[in-house]
C-alpha cells in the first residue's frame, strides 16, 4: 500500500519538476509519510528524481536540440557543485537549510516574474553578444553554489536555475525547462554517486517512487508543451510562492 501511494507522489512530483521545478516540496512530505527520517528522505530523493529528470528531458529533446550548444557548459559547475554539497550531506543534517529555503525560492519566483522587464532596460545599454557571453559566464559560477546547495538539499533549485536562466538571451521556457531538468539529473546522478555506500537510500520506497516520478516527468513534459510561455511562466510563479509560504509554515 505505501509503494502504491508513494508511486502516486511521484507521479506528481514528476510533472511539477517537468513543468517548474519543486516537486520535491510535495515529494518530501510523502518520503517521511511512508516513515523515513528527514535525512533518509533527503537521500532517497535524489533517487526518486533522477528518473524523472531523464524522461522529462527526453520529452524536450526537441527543444534541446535547437539550444545553443555553449549552454550545454553549465551541466559542468552542476556535476562538481552536486557531489560537493552530497559530499557536505554525508556529515550534516538538513536542518539548517529549513530557515534558508523559503527565501531563496522567493527570490527566485520574484526574479522570474520580473526577468522580461530586467532583462529589456539592460539589453538597451550592453552590446548583446558581450553581455549574452559575459552573462553566460557569470551564471556558470553561480551554478557551483546553487548545484553544491543542490546535491545537499535540493527543493527550489529549479525554480532559482530557470531565474538565473532568464538572464540570458534564452527566450523559450520550454528550452530553459529542459535545460534545468537536464542539470537536474547530472546533479541528481553526481549526488547517488557520491552517497551511494552511506545506506541511506530506501531502496524499495525509492524506487517505487522513482518508477511514478519517471512516468510524471515523461507526461509533464509533453503537458507543458500544449500551453503558451506566458502560461508556463503564471504555473512557475504560482508554485514557487506557494512552495515558498509552504516551506516558512512548515516548522510550525
């Protein structure tokens, strides 16, 4: 009955990864539900999204095959960053994280829902090639602590990547959607790598998720092709500040 339940979950956390990030808001919840610790359930989520990360890029190959291939560089701070902060795990807890997360996905939300209007009155000063390169750089180095925040507690990154990349000359949500779940999986991947012999993967649990999550992110990719990137971009602001009063309430 809970590796039904919990392959429902993933079924939802995969789409809502696909389709904006922060599934794992939802996924983690249902992790301790079923009985896991907080750091279990922290660990076990990495296996729980890599599925779905996969078949959700799988689902925007289209898309990726039409991104500029320099962008492909950010999957690199993102596969050092991820092993970084699992590396970190391996020693904490998750705890001081919880006072941290709803303010970062907060900015991030308000930095997304107001990147069109930013991203106009700076293009009007700076040559756009210089800038799109300076840019592009500059987000590569903010990648290493995103991706290291990443592999050590994961939910928001999503939304905070799809900010940074809007800040580039990146105009199609639905290529900065597969791009973000494409480093998603890197960091995901890098993170099982490096906590694989700590035993604190829920291996039957996680794998019953993951096999819904896969599925959901497979769906979700394709569901959020059928709407306009204004209407992606209303579902990304929607969910990060729900996610954002969620995570604040929470300890309460």
């Amino acid at each position: 009955m809970t590796e039904i339940f919990l392959f429902g979950a993933g079924i939802i956390v995969g789409m809502m990864n696909a389709i904006a990030g922060g599934g794992m808001l939802l996924g983690f919840p249902a992790l301790l539900a079923a009985g896991l610790s907080p750091l279990e359930a922290n660990v076990t989520g990495n296996l729980v999204i890599l599925p779905g990360q996969l078949t959700s890029a799988f689902g925007y190959r289209s898309y990726l095959r039409k991104l500029p291939r320099r962008y492909l560089l950010l999957i690199i701070p993102c596969l050092i960053g991820g092993a970084v902060g699992a590396l970190i795990l391996r020693h904490t807890s998750s705890d001081r994280f919880t006072h941290l997360v709803p303010g970062l996905i907060l900015f991030a939300v308000l930095l997304f829902a107001f990147q069109p209007l930013l991203h106009f009155h700076l293009h009007r000063h700076i040559a756009k090639r210089s800038r799109n390169l300076q840019t592009l750089a500059w987000i590569g180095v903010a990648m290493l602590p995103l991706a290291t925040y990443a592999g050590y507690f994961g939910p928001g990154f999503g939304f905070i990547m799809l900010a940074f990349l809007g800040f580039t000359r990146l105009r199609d949500i639905h290529q900065m959607n597969a791009l973000k779940n494409l480093a998603g999986a890197t960091i995901a991947g890098a993170s099982i790598a490096c906590l694989l012999t700590t035993h604190l993967f829920n291996w039957p649990l996680g794998l019953a998720m993951a096999a819904g999550n896969g599925l959901g992110g497979h769906i979700g990719s394709h569901v959020s092709q059928r709407f306009s990137t204004h209407a992606v971009r209303i579902v990304v602001i929607v969910i990060g500040i729900s996610a954002a009063a969620y995570l604040a309430v929470r300890p309460y």
